[in-house]
C-alpha cells in the first residue's frame, strides 16, 4: 500500500530530514519526492510505501500531523487511492 504525503509551509532548515526521519523510525519507505520552494514557502510531495510501517495508518498520520504543528506546517497523509480520486478530472 502506498501513500501520499504533502507538506506546505514556510521554508525552514531540516524540513525534509525531520519528516524522513518519522518515516524512517515508522519503516515507511520514500519511493519518489519532489519539493520546491516558491519565494519562503516550501512545497513537498512524497510517494510512500507503507507495507511494512509498524504503526497504523491513523496513528503514522497523527504523528505527521503534530510534527507539522511543532514546525509550522501542513503535513497531510493521505491513501494514494483516496489521492488518485480526488485528483481525477
């Protein structure tokens, strides 16, 4: 099973390390990022396998949810199925 999770907020040091770092201690796997920053706003988008995460998906995303809160970001995890339907045209 895989994931998407997009993170939007001001560019800060460490963002991209802090954010593999819970993927990494939940054994989810980065398949595929992509980020930029526009003027101070940064812009991230990864594509995980969750398979072997030893946490549940609700409580992997809460742990996303409150990193982004001590660092000033939106972190959204989302099941890359859910993803894919609202993205369809």
């Amino acid at each position: 099973m895989r994931t998407v999770i997009s993170v939007i907020g001001k560019d800060t040091v460490g963002i991209i390390s802090k954010i593999s770092a819970v993927c990494a201690e939940s054994r989810v796997n980065i398949i595929d990022i992509t980020q930029s920053v526009l003027q101070d706003m940064f812009v991230m988008v990864m594509l995980t396998d969750i398979s072997d995460m030893q946490y549940s998906f609700n409580e992997f995303s809460e742990k996303m949810t409150v990193l982004g809160k001590e660092m000033g970001l939106d972190i959204r995890v989302m099941h890359e199925d859910i993803f894919n339907s609202m993205h369809r045209i």
